[in-house]
C-alpha cells in the first residue's frame, strides 16, 4: 500500500483554514443578528445653535435671530477710495546694488525694508537718499513700485 503524501504540516494548515473559515462565518451571522437596521428621521437631523455649534436639539426659537439679506456680504468688500492708506510712501534707501541692480528702502513712518528692483526706479539712486515710493506685495514680501528720490 502507498504511503499518504499528505505529511503533518499540511494537515495543521488545513486545520487552521477551516477553523478561521468557521470564525468567519460566525462573526458573520454575529454581526447579522445584532444589526441595527437603521436610524429613523429624528436620529439623523442635526441642528445648529446660536453659536453655530451643530448639536442634537433643536434651537430655541426666542433665541432666534433675523437678518436683512441685504446686509449679507459674500466675499471681500469693495475697496472705497476713502478706505485707501497711504498710497505713497517715504523711505531711505538702506542699501543699493548697482550692478545686481536691486536694494532695499527702510520705511521713515514702520522702519520696515521694502525690496526695490532697478526696473521699479525713475531716476538713479545710492544709499542714504531719501525716496518716496508705493508699496506692492510681491512673491516674498512687499517691493517697491515707482521710485522717485526726493530733492
């Protein structure tokens, strides 16, 4: 008679399978047993407070507030010519490259340095001299547009 090829190892595995193939289907039918069909209407609706807070109870209505649609702004708000700071500006020229054509202005009112490149200048300019200037926010900070020295 032949021997079995079936050695003890493969019959541990497949001990293993059946037992986690069994496991399986009872979590299955664990998992069907107990299951909740789902949530009626009232458990589902959020509500949202005075706060805004998202809660479970609905609001209470004398808590309630009105507000006219009109005062309603969606967006940035339009710039009104009034709202405008200082559109020109005065500095010294802190430093100043000639040949790399670039420089900084240290702002006479914020003390704060503005990047100045040669194509924003109207005239030539060294350090120490006073500028007058607007101020534009470019990739890494504020540059000076329109550079003009004072005399």
């Amino acid at each position: 008679m032949a021997k079995s090829k079936e050695t003890f190892n493969k019959k541990e595995k497949e001990k293993k399978r059946l037992k986690e193939r069994q496991e399986k289907r009872e979590r299955m039918e664990h998992r069907k047993a107990n299951a909740v069909k789902g949530k009626s209407l009232d458990d589902m609706i959020a509500y949202i407070d005075e706060d805004g807070n998202i809660s479970s109870t609905p609001p209470d209505p004398k808590k309630k507030k009105i507000f006219a649609v009109e005062e309603i702004q969606i967006g940035v708000p339009k710039e009104v010519e009034g709202d405008a700071i200082e559109d020109i500006r005065e500095g010294t020229v802190s430093f100043f490259n000639q040949e790399k054509g670039f420089g900084f202005i240290k702002d006479g009112k914020t003390g704060e340095r503005i990047f100045v490149h040669a194509n924003q200048l109207q005239e030539q300019i060294a350090e120490d001299d006073k500028v007058t200037y607007e101020v534009e926010m470019g990739f890494k900070g504020p540059s000076a547009l329109d550079v003009k020295k004072i005399k």
